[in-house]
C-alpha cells in the first residue's frame, strides 16, 4: 500500500486501501491505528472510531457496518 496517497483517494478506495492493510482477527482500535500509520483522512479514521468495540474476523465484516451506517454511498 502507497501511504502517500492514501488521503488524496476516495473515501470508499481509503476504506478498501485501510481494510485490506489490517491483520484479522482485529478490533476496533487495531483498524484506526492501522488507518492513522497510513496517513488516512480524519474522516476515515471517525468512520473507523465509530465502529463499535469488537473484534472483526475480516475485511466483510467492518465493511458490512461501515455500509450499513454510512449508506451504499460510502461503500
């Protein structure tokens, strides 16, 4: 993953970009803390620390939230 280009992206390809980077299984702060180091938007880590507190066995089940949440728009 570029980190470089990571806030300059679409919000759904910084999603896919954070998402794909994270080690599953993984909580909610593991995903922002992963999100932060690759430099994402403000906006994407809100959307990450808004997750609730759990861990999440893979890239669908954040993704199903976040959808969920934030509209199809989103993701």
């Amino acid at each position: 993953m570029t980190t470089s280009a990571i806030p300059e992206e679409p919000i759904d390809l910084q999603i896919a970009d954070v998402l794909h980077a994270v080690r599953y299984p993984a909580n909610k702060d593991e995903i922002v803390e992963v999100a932060r180091a690759a430099g994402a938007s403000n906006e994407l880590i809100s959307i990450f620390d808004g997750l609730p507190e759990q861990d999440y066995a893979n890239v669908d089940s954040v993704t199903r939230l976040i959808g969920s949440n934030y509209g199809p728009g989103v993701f």
